[in-house]
C-alpha cells in the first residue's frame, strides 16, 4: 500500500512538473475529502446510522449470549464439590463448548460488519468516483485529487461541498 501511494504521488508530482513547465495551459486541480463527504452527505449519514444499529443489534446479542455463559460458569463453580464427577465433566465440556461457540460468533460478527461496511462505502465511492470525473470534466479541471495524502490545499480547490451536494441529489430517495 505504501509503495502504490508513494508510486502514486511520484506520477502525480511528474504530472503536475510537466503541466507547470509547459506553457501551453493552465492547469486546475481540484481537491474531495471522500472522509468528509461521507460524514456531510446524507447518503453517508445513512450509511453509518444503518451500521451502527446492525453493530448495536449484535453487540446486544453477544451481550447476551456472554450473561449466559457467565451464569453457567457460576452455577457450575457453585454446585461442583456436589456433582458427581460424570455430571461435572459434562457441565465443563458444555461450558467450553458454549465459550467456543461464543468466539466463532464474535469473530463471523466482525467479519460480516466489516464486509457490510466495506460493500456499502465501495458503493458510495464509485457514486462519488463519477461525480468527480463528471464535476471535473463540465468544470474544466485538469486533475481532481483525492485530499489523502495531500499536505496542503488552498480552500479554492476544495470540491467536497460540491460532491456532497451532488451525491444527496443523486441518491436522493434511494
């Protein structure tokens, strides 16, 4: 990753040396805070409420099912010494069983959060992907740069406000 941002930024710097150096037009650079656009915009502001409730809806089902195995640990440490040591066993390979079935879920939990969340700014990049390519074309940009990776920016280049506007009224209603 480091070395295609660092590869990226080297054919940018190319890019941007050659268009200063020759004469023959005025370069226009435009700048999006992807972050920013989907913190501001309301398809973003849709996306992060529907994920924070699917997060909340499984955190409250772990929640549970971790009450559950702690209430079983203690009945077990409670009526251990009057058990037979058959019944024992089988408690304790319950509980382990229980506890192991515990970490699977906590861990395809987090697999399907992430990939839900993972889809679902893919789909929004791609919608703000050709808002950009389609903002800079009419408005005449010769390079439009994602703020990543950008140290400095005049406010003038700054193109998020657009994007964000653009993107609530295409997916106005979706």
């Amino acid at each position: 990753m480091r070395q295609f941002k660092s590869v990226s930024m080297g054919v940018i710097m190319i890019i941007l040396s050659l268009a200063a150096s020759s004469q023959a037009a005025e370069m226009k650079v435009g700048i999006i805070d992807f972050q920013e656009v989907v913190e501001k915009s309301q398809p973003g502001q849709k996306i992060e409420a529907e994920l924070k409730k699917e997060g909340e809806r499984m955190e409250a089902e772990l929640t549970k099912d971790k009450d559950e195995l702690t209430a079983l640990k203690e009945k077990l440490e409670r009526e251990a010494m009057v058990m037979s040591r058959e019944a024992r066993e089988e408690k304790e390979i319950e509980f382990r069983v229980k506890a192991r079935n515990l970490q699977e879920k906590e861990k395809q939990y987090r697999n399907q959060f992430i990939g839900k969340q993972r889809q679902e700014v893919d789909k929004l990049r791609t919608v703000v992907l050709e808002i950009a390519q389609e903002l800079g074309k009419k408005e005449g940009f010769t390079l439009v740069l994602s703020k990543v990776g950008v140290l400095y920016h005049d406010a003038s280049v700054d193109l998020t406000d657009k994007v964000v506007q653009l993107l609530n009224q295409r997916m106005a209603g979706k």
